[in-house]
C-alpha cells in the first residue's frame, strides 16, 4: 500500500461503535438525514430492515432519539411485494419510474439511486442494500458519524466482514469474490491512493447530498466504484473515510451474474 494510502487509512477509518446515537444527536444539530433503500423483489428481507430503521431511529422512534428524518424504499419494479411490505414497516415508498417520469428509466442500481436525490430533501442521503440479513440501526449511526462530526468528509462507505453462505455451510471471509478479484485490483493499479478502500462495491455508504448532486450516477452494477474513484477526482482523498460495521450477510449471487457485474465494473 501506498504511503498515502496508509497515512488515509489510519486517519479515516474508525468502527460502528465509535459513533454513539447520543453522539450524533447532539452533534446532528439542523443537519436532515434521509435512508434509501433501492429495492427489487426484496419482499424477504426489506421489512426488517425498514423497520428497525423506522422503530429506533426515525419516525416510530421517541422524538429525542430521531436521527433519521425521511426512510424511502425506491422500487425498481418488483414483482412481489416489496413495495407492500416496506410501507407496512415504515417506509415511504416510490417507484423508481415516477420519479422524474419525463426522463425514461432504465434497468439497474444506480437509476434507482440517482432518481432517488430527487424523491428525497435530506442534506445527507445513506444508501443501504435492501437484501441485507445482518442489518443493525448500527450501520445507519456508523456511516453518519464521520459526516455529521466533520464538515471535511463528504463519503463514507462501509467496511465489513464478508461470508460466503454455501448451503448449510458458512465460509469466512469467501463472499466479495467480485472485490477481491475485480474491485481492489483496478484501483491499485488505476487508483493507487484508494488502496486503503476495504470494500469498494460496499452497498451501504453515506455522502453529502451537496456531492452526490455534482456526481454522474452509471445505471449498472458500476455505481459503486465510479462514485467512489469521481468522489477523489472532486473532492480528493481527504473528503472519504470508512466505518467497520462488523459483518454483512446477504443474498449471494451466482457465477454467471458475478460475471456480468466484473464486466459492467
């Protein structure tokens, strides 16, 4: 790893348990927060998480203890009922193409996401992977702390722990094939500073909404990286830090889709 890659991972990356809620609270001041959940038949696990979001952070939480002012569930089309379930448990919910239906939507993540800034007004926007099984409060209060306690952040993505489930059978550490193999590899050759990015495909992170406005959002499974290497273009290395939030369990993909996502990053 490169020096300044080093020097930026000892200086921006700290844990989930850092960043306490009576932390945020007092320091959250007239700053709002908005949680988005791109989702697309997540019917299984969408619930739970809206609705520990809902109950301990926002609207269902007590007055003094909100620090989530808007959760929005963006469904891109889901054939279940993601969108039923969601709203049962918290959430707003929108679909993906009724926000700005004068522009034609197309299939992906980040047409979700970027359609997203404009159904929602919160000053920071946290984005969380709707089929998340290992969902805590914890990973909202960890990816805002460095935001809400520096004005020089501007990104923060999650770290995290990753197992292959294989059946009945748990490997450690063998999930995140397309990072290991894809991910880290082009930046350490293209990107050398962000070497220190542990997860750079990471599905949880939180920007600024003063950011993500000036960003280009790919459609695809590209949106994570290119936010991530168009970030340090802008605002550079400084403007990113990372937060470990433990482990991440979630539904795992096969051979031929994990090809299809290598070749879109």
């Amino acid at each position: 790893m490169r020096d300044d890659a080093a020097a930026w991972f000892g200086r921006r990356t700290s844990a989930a348990e850092d960043w306490p809620l009576d932390l945020l609270l007092a320091v959250k001041g007239a700053t709002t927060v908005s949680v988005v959940l791109p989702a697309l038949d997540e019917e299984p696990t969408v619930g739970r998480i809206v609705e520990a979001v809902h109950q301990s952070l926002g609207p269902g939480a007590p007055a003094q203890r909100r620090l989530v002012d808007e959760l929005v569930v963006v469904d891109s089309g889901s054939t279940d009922r993601t969108a039923a379930v969601a709203e049962a448990a918290g959430a707003r919910v929108v679909h993906r193409d009724d926000v700005l239906p004068g522009i034609p939507a197309v299939a992906g993540k980040g047409e979700a996401m970027w359609r997203s800034l404009a159904a929602t007004g919160g000053d920071v926007v946290v984005f969380v992977d709707a089929d998340l099984q290992s969902f805590t409060p914890s990973y909202i209060t960890g990816l805002l702390g460095p935001l809400l306690v520096d004005d020089d952040v501007a990104l923060v993505k999650a770290v995290y722990e990753r197992p292959l489930l294989d059946g009945s059978a748990v490997v450690p550490a063998g999930g995140g094939r397309v990072t290991e193999l894809v991910a880290r590899p082009l930046l350490n050759l293209l990107w050398p500073s962000l070497a220190g990015v542990v997860q750079p495909l990471a599905g949880e992170y939180a920007a600024r909404r003063s950011l993500l406005e000036r960003l280009p959002f790919p459609c695809g499974y590209g949106v994570e990286l290119a936010l991530l290497v168009d970030t340090l273009d802008l605002v550079g290395l400084d403007a990113v830090a990372q937060v470990d939030l433990g482990v991440r369990v979630h539904r795992h993909h096969d051979e031929r889709r994990l090809g299809r996502m290598a070749a879109e990053i």
